[in-house]
C-alpha cells in the first residue's frame, strides 16, 4: 500500500464529476449530482450548505461508507492519485484510519463505552502500523498531551463517560490522529459543544493541521467557523457545488445567488432587527426526487430568469482572475453584485411595557447521592445561586452561558417543572415559586409557555398537526365548541405562516423549521404573554433560523409578548435581543442592555464568550481568548468566585479575594451590572473584544 508513485505537487484529494444515488424499493434518489472538489496538500477546504445538501454523503462516498443502499453511479474519487471507487474492501481497510480518517458529529458514537481511553487509542497505530502495545500507549499518553487535555495519565486510564462532551471530542480527534492521516474528514466535529470549547477546538485542529502537515475537509454549516478554519470553500445546495474558490473570495466576491442569499440570512455585526432585518430565503429546499428543471436554486431565486435558468442542466463556470473560483450560475456574470438587498420590512423599536416577570433571590439545591441505589453521601448540586432578574411586556431577555450554567433550570422552574429551593418569582402578580405546574391555574399556564430546542421530540408523531394544536386549545380551555376550536387552530397555523393544508400533515411530513413553527403555534394556543424559548432555533439551518426569528418578533409584536430567549449562540442573540443576562455556574455575573453587554467594560468572563464567537465577516478582527481548563463541576464549586479557576484578570485584584469571596454585584453606568472583584479603574481600561475594520 505505498504511495511512492504519487507526486506531492498533486492534489491529495481530487473528487471529479461524482454522482451518488441512494435506492430503494420505490426509486432511486439521487444525493449528489456532479460534484467535483480539489483539496492540495496540507490545505483545508470547508464544505457548507443546509441539512440535506448531500455535505456528510460526499464525506461518506470518500470513506466508501454509503451503507447498502448507497451507490457512486458516475465520477471519481482519486486520493494520492489512486481512485477510491476502484478499490477492493481489503485496499480500503488499509486506507480507512491510517491515511484518511474521520470525525464524527457525536463524539460518543465514536468511542466504546466499556473500554478505558487509552485502550481505544492505542488499538489504531497496533492494528494499522503493527506497533507494540507499550509504544502504542507512550504515543497515545504524548496525543492526548497534544490535543491539549489536562493530567494525561488520569485521562488515558479513563472510560469515555468520566469525560465532558468537549474532552471526548478531543479524544475522538487524538484517535483520529494517531495514525497521523494524511486526509482528515471532520463531519460538523463542534455543533453539540459550547462556543468556548469549541474556540479551543478549532485552534487545536488548525494546530494540529500545521503540525501534522495533515490536508482536511471540514463540513460545517457555520460560515463564521469555515472562515476560522479553511483556506478553501466549496458551497453545496441540493447535491450540487454551486460556488467554490478561496474563503476570503467567495465571502467577499461571492458570485451564486445562494451564496449571497446565506449570507444575508445570518446575523453578522450590523444586522438589526428593526432597521436591518435579516432576509429569509423564501420557499423551501428541494426534495432529491422533486428538483426542479435547470438550476435547482432557481424558485428560490431572486435572479431567476424563465426560459434560461431552466433550460438545462447548469455546468461550474469559471471566475476569472481568480484562483480557481467558479460559480454554477448562467447569470453570474449579468448580476450587481454590490447592490444592497432589497429593503425588508423595517419595525420601530418597541417600548418596554409593565412589569411581567420578577425573581428574587432564586435558588435551585438538587440533593444528590454519591454511592450506587441511591446509598453513600449526600451532596449538594448548586444550580441556582441568587438569580434576580425582572422581565417587561415587549421585551426579549436573552440567557446565554455554558452548558451546565444552570440556564435550563431556571426555565424548569419558572415553568413549574421544579420548585424553587428558596426566593420569590412574581408571575404578573401571582407568587409562582412553590406551585408546580400540575397545581397552577390553567390561566397560568396558558399565559407562561415554551418553546423547545427540538422541534422532533416536542410533537406526537401519531397525531396530525391540527389535533396537536386543538389538544392544546382544550387544555388551555379557549373556545365553547370544536368548530370555534377547529377555527382558532387555522388561525394560528395563519399567524406562524404555514399554510392551513398542514392541519391534515403528520409531523413525520415536515421539516424542521416547519416542525418548529408548529412548537411555536402550541405555545400561542392558550395566548401566552410570557414564552421561554430554549434554544429554538439551533437545531435548525441558517436560512430557516431567519424566518423562524422573525416569526417570533412578528409574534411579540401582535401580542405584546415578553420573551425570555435561551441560546448560546451570541449572534443572534445580539441580533434579536433587548436585555442580556450572562450566566456561569448558577450565578447571574453580568446583566445589561444588548450594547452595554457587548461592548467593554464586560466580565472576564463574558469577554471570553465573546472572543469564542465565530463571525462569518472577513472585516471582524477579534482578540483571541481560549479559557483554560472545563467548568468546574456545580456539585464542587471552587470557593470565592465561580470564575476564578479560569479567569485571565484574577491576577489585577490583591490579597486573593478571588479566591476567597464570591464578588458583589457592581451596578455601572445605565443600570449595567457586572458581578466582579475588580475596580472600576480595571473595568474601564477593558478593551472592545470584536472590532471591525473600515471598508
């Protein structure tokens, strides 16, 4: 299996017209039609599109892993100039993990959970090199050390579940490398981690890039994060390439409607949702047997010419004066691509109504036992710690933290999920802190509702959409009879803009963001005045987030509605946001308006959740800022301030009252509230985070 023949001046990877078909008992649907891509040595080439676009299938087609009903019906993968389409199963195997590798969306999905880490990194170079165990242990204790884990000893002797989901990534990236692959194939390798954790693993990768010499194809749906990490792009729409060349190029000449269209569906610095708002796509993406004629982009296209974009098959044309830029676009040449979009609708600001929502020193204590069967020590999980926050009509309060920061308890129980260790929740001027939900009044509950992170989980699959909405049309008691019910459920389905044919659909015929207007209707059913939105729209693609953001301001609008959104995404939140509550480890450690919290001076803390962000503009400059080590554990706080373990200013404040005393909150200019140990002085010399250069 040597390479020798292979010339390194050639690409590593060379992907030529490939056609990939998946079939089953009814027909064949094509996943991806000629697509070709060139990936050279020691390069990295971002592939971005929407779910479906056929991203993870062509990743799957060069590990030839496309199952039993997957077939390459026409082109070629050529990899070190030896084409992968050609080979036996026994020439793959020796490929597969040792000159190509993968990483995979899910890190546990990778990893055996009955077998201790360093087990599991050494089988690879013993299978794949023939190396003895005791070397194959040494390299994988000197990996492990590499993908920057801490006390590697303690790591390698331990089982994946003993781990957080940012350090098993990390292992699944060392096993990766332990065979130092040529060609590495992240599949979305950081959307289930936070934004910190996956700054940190994005600097590793790049790293790891450089030193290994390694070339990669990393699919992503984030823009901002293939702008941090590749020198390459190729952008796919409906199982074509449609645009491909440098990042920086295509992000600042992009020349394919789809493109453009992305780009001004994502909340990049300036978007605002009054003035600026961003702009959907309209219409939704293709089903694999139901494109249509020519470009499959065209219905969806503002440039979309009849009797041109679809009289045929649309070929890659190339970008002159460009490296290697090409665009699949009949009308590339004809557009302006400097005129601005046209003008959405713009909104007035809306003024803060009464009072709605006010916690006062709200705790959450979870009693834990430490042993097996419920036995051994009784310790204290702290996952509330002081929160006081009030909340007004027509305002949306965004939540934003970590994973584990305690932002999905909070919402349990001001939902009445949980009850409240101690403190106050005024609901309007109901005292809610001690009524779990199955004791509250139903216009209580009607008037407090959420929206879920995943719209798949939140619906009965053995029901159509209408009887969902009218079910809970019942339990909120609106309307005298089922007609009046059936009436009020076609107006909500109006009012989330779906069409009213969908109340005969079952959710198994919806998409996602479909799925998640559905969620929102059910939440509007009993007339909430008060919606807790847990992360809506991070399970969704970037162009159907816009439509769905915009149908829940459209939303508030109409009804004055107070809106308590929970993300860890801070672009939208910037976007979409009047107030920002920032949250680490239970306690609330900065409160303030959207401009106060982005912009200095912040909490160390936030200024490291800003830094992680990755922005999809090639203007932005941001100062780097990778927190060291993992949250540290709620059941085992460390004393004096949550953050202190990995704050960068605690050397700024004598005596280690860091370390010593949680901080008292500092109300700065304009009711901004910053819960820190440094002086004022040290605040107001913090510089901005994000920058962005003049044009």
């Amino acid at each position: 299996m040597s390479d020798t023949t292979w010339d390194p001046s050639k690409p590593i990877l060379e992907i030529e017209n490939l056609s990939i078909s998946f079939f089953t008992r009814l027909r064949e649907i094509p996943a991806v039609m000629d697509f070709s891509c060139t990936v050279m040595p020691g390069e990295a080439m971002g592939l971005v599109g929407e779910s479906g676009c056929g991203k993870s299938t062509v990743a799957l087609a060069v590990m030839r892993d496309l199952g039993k009903n997957g077939r390459i019906v026409a082109g070629s993968i050529r990899f070190k100039g030896r084409d992968l389409t050609t080979m036996t199963e026994e020439e793959l195997r020796h490929i597969r993990g040792s000159e190509i590798a993968m990483i995979y969306q899910e890190p546990m999905a990778s990893l055996n959970p009955a077998m201790k880490v360093g087990e599991q990194l050494a089988e690879v170079p013993m299978i794949h090199q023939g190396m003895s165990r005791a070397e194959a242990w040494a390299l994988a204790r000197q990996i492990v050390a590499d993908v920057r884990l801490p006390d590697p000893d303690r790591i390698i002797n331990a089982y994946p579940h003993q781990l957080s989901g940012g350090q098993q990534q990390r292992i699944v990236i060392a096993m990766a490398l332990m065979a130092k692959p040529a060609l590495l194939i992240l599949d979305e390798p950081t959307t289930a981690l936070d934004v910190t954790v996956e700054a940190g693993i994005v600097d590793l990768v790049k790293d790891l890039g450089t030193k290994y010499g390694t070339s990669m194809l990393f699919i992503s749906h984030n823009l901002g994060l293939v702008l941090d990490v590749c020198d390459r792009l190729c952008v796919m729409y409906s199982g074509e390439a449609v645009e491909t060349g440098d990042v920086r190029q295509v992000f600042d000449k992009m020349r394919h409607p789809y493109t453009q269209a992305l780009f001004r569906s994502i909340p990049l610095p300036g978007a605002d949702k009054n003035s600026s708002p961003l702009i959907a796509i309209p219409g939704n993406f293709p089903l694999p047997h139901e494109r249509p004629k020519g470009c499959n982009f065209g219905p969806r296209c503002d440039y979309f010419q009849d009797g041109r974009c679809n009289a045929g098959d649309v070929p890659m044309s190339v970008v002159p004066g460009d490296d290697r830029h090409a665009s699949r676009c009949v009308k590339w040449a004809e557009i302006d691509w400097a005129a601005p979009p046209k003008a959405g609708k713009t909104t007035t600001k809306l003024e803060p109504g009464r009072l709605v929502l006010k916690m006062d020193d709200l705790k959450k204590y979870y009693a834990v036992s430490t042993g097996a069967f419920g036995g051994g020590l009784k310790k204290v999980v702290k996952a509330n710690e002081t929160l006081s926050f009030e909340a007004r009509e027509n305002e949306t309060l965004a939540i934003v933290g970590e994973s584990g920061c305690g932002k999905s308890t909070f919402a349990k129980v001001l939902m009445g999920l949980e009850t409240a260790t101690s403190g106050q929740i005024m609901l309007f001027d109901e005292n809610v802190q001690n009524t779990p939900i199955q004791s509250r009044h139903p216009g209580t509950v009607s008037k407090l509702q959420m929206v879920f992170q995943n719209p798949f989980d939140t619906l009965n699959p053995s029901m159509n959409v209408g009887r969902q909405i009218i079910r809970a049309l019942e339990i909120f008691q609106k309307g005298s009879s089922d007609a009046d019910r059936s009436e009020m459920m076609l107006k909500l389905l109006d009012m989330v803009k779906l069409p009213r044919a969908f109340a005969e659909r079952m959710p198994r015929q919806l998409s996602g963001g479909q799925k998640q207007r559905v969620g929102i209707a059910r939440a509007f059913a009993g007339g909430a005045k008060v919606v807790v939105a847990d992360e809506p729209v991070s399970a969704l693609d970037v162009s159907v987030q816009a439509a769905v953001t915009d149908l829940l301001m459209d939303i508030q609008r109409e009804n004055r509605t107070t809106l308590l959104f929970i993300s860890h995404d801070l672009s939208i939140v910037r976007y979409l946001s009047d107030r920002v509550m920032v949250m680490y480890l239970g306690h609330v450690v900065e409160l303030g308006s959207t401009d106060q919290v982005f912009s200095p001076p912040y909490h160390p803390y936030t200024e490291a959740l800003l830094s992680a962000v990755p922005i999809a503009d090639t203007r932005v400059k941001k100062r780097r800022i990778v927190l060291e080590g993992d949250i540290p554990s709620a059941m085992n706080p460390p004393p004096g301030c949550p953050f202190q373990t990995r704050c960068r200013w605690k050397s700024q404040v004598p005596g280690g009252l860091c370390e010593k005393e949680v901080p008292p909150v500092q109300v700065l200019a304009g009711g901004h509230q910053i819960k820190c140990h440094l002086s004022a002085d040290v605040l107001a010399k913090m510089e901005p985070v994000i920058t962005i250069a003049a044009e």
